[in-house]
C-alpha cells in the first residue's frame, strides 16, 4: 500500500543552519505531495505542496522537490530560526483523491 | 472565519464509557478525516468521508463509529472506551480532488483510564 516514510528525529540545529528533512514515499501513479507543520498545543498546518513531477514547493523559506524518480520530497532550508522549532509530517495524498497519508512525524528543534 | 472546530478539547473517559466527538467546518468541504495522533506514530487515519451519508474506513478503524449526517459535520463515536484509545484526535476537511490540502482542527486530547 501507499506510505510515507521519514528521517527520525530529533533534529537539533542551532540558528541560522541549513536544514534537511527527508522523506521518502511508496505510492502507485502519480499522488501529490505535501509538507505540515506542526506548533505546539495546535494542530496541523500546511507548510508547502507539489502536485508532479519535479515541481517544487516553497514557503516561508523552506522548499522540497518533488522527485518521482527517486520517489522523494525532501524539505530544505537555509537558515532556521527558532521560530522554526515544531514537528513537520510529510503526507501524500494517493491519486484516488481522498485520505492524506502521513509520515510518522520529524521533531526540529533549533536553539539560539 | 472559524475553519474547522473540534469538541471537546479535553475529556477523561473510564474504560467502557462511550463518548462522541464533534467536528464542524465551515468551509463547505466534501471531505471529512478523523485522524489519531500518537508518540513515534505520526497521523493515522481511523475513519473518513466524501461526502454527506458516506464514510468509509481507514488505517485504524477498530473500536470507532462516525457518521456524516450533515455536510459540514463528522461524529466519531466511542462506544466503549479502552486505555489503548487514549490519545489526540485531529479532526480535518478538505475539498474534493487530487491536490486540494487538509485544514486541521485543533485536537481533542483524550485519555482513558
């Protein structure tokens, strides 16, 4: 079936680090992909999206491409702040359209 | 613009009692999830919805119930609580299609003891 898989955590970065998350998926066709982030006490929020083939998804300062031949999107960014401290789930949306599939989670956490 | 609400926020249950949880969009969305968040687990989807009086199973479903009597709201049912479904619940909606994304509700922390 259908899953997500990503690097566990925690990842401990200080301020201003590049970071990379990765995450790797199984999935029949074509499904689009998704990053959420996660603050604490709240729920979750989308963070970026790609919907085929090599295109890339951006905000806020991180980006993931989305790279069919490796079956990956992994989440990069420059420079993190500690703003940036939550847990991001990488989620697939399968191509029937329906359930959103999700990762087990990857925990930042970035000091000054 | 209130998005996706969850009742309650918090609920301690004895095992064996039954509870439901209630979620309700504003949005207008075709698709409802219950998913339950759990430590080293990620999300993992228990029951789901396309559309009103339509719902269908997911990864986890054993020992939930959910109906989708209105459009904008998705009840999941516990009939009779374990400590093993002690856990957060997210709630999230979605339009219909391949690249549409999930809004999320705030979560029900629940614990059963």
């Amino acid at each position: 079936g259908n899953s997500v898989t990503q690097m566990e955590g925690p990842v401990t970065l200080s301020e201003e680090a590049f970071l990379t998350i990765n995450c790797t998926y199984t999935a029949t066709g074509y499904p689009s992909l998704f990053w959420y982030v996660q603050y604490p006490g709240e729920g979750l929020q989308l963070l970026l999206k790609a919907t085929k083939a090599d295109d890339k998804g951006s905000n806020k300062g991180f980006e993931a491409t989305y790279r069919k031949e490796t079956t990956s999107f992994h989440l990069e960014k420059g420079s993190v702040q500690v703003s940036d401290s939550a847990v991001y789930f990488c989620a697939l949306k399968e191509q029937a359209g329906t359930a959103l599939i999700f990762g087990k989670g990857t925990t930042l956490s970035v000091s000054s | 613009n209130a998005g996706v609400t969850q009742t309650p926020k918090f609920r301690v249950l004895k095992t064996g009692q039954s509870m439901t949880l209630l979620c309700a969009q504003d949005m207008n969305h075709e698709y409802m999830y219950w998913y339950r968040q759990d430590p080293g687990m990620g999300l993992r989807l228990i029951h789901y919805s396309v559309g009103e009086g339509t719902t269908a199973k997911g990864e986890v479903p054993d020992g939930y119930n959910v109906s989708r009597l209105k459009k904008q709201n998705f009840l999941l049912g516990l009939e009779s609580a374990a400590p093993s479904q002690t856990s957060v619940y997210f709630c999230a909606s979605s339009r219909a299609g391949l690249n549409t994304e999930a809004f999320f509700g705030q979560g029900t922390r629940l614990t059963v003891v």
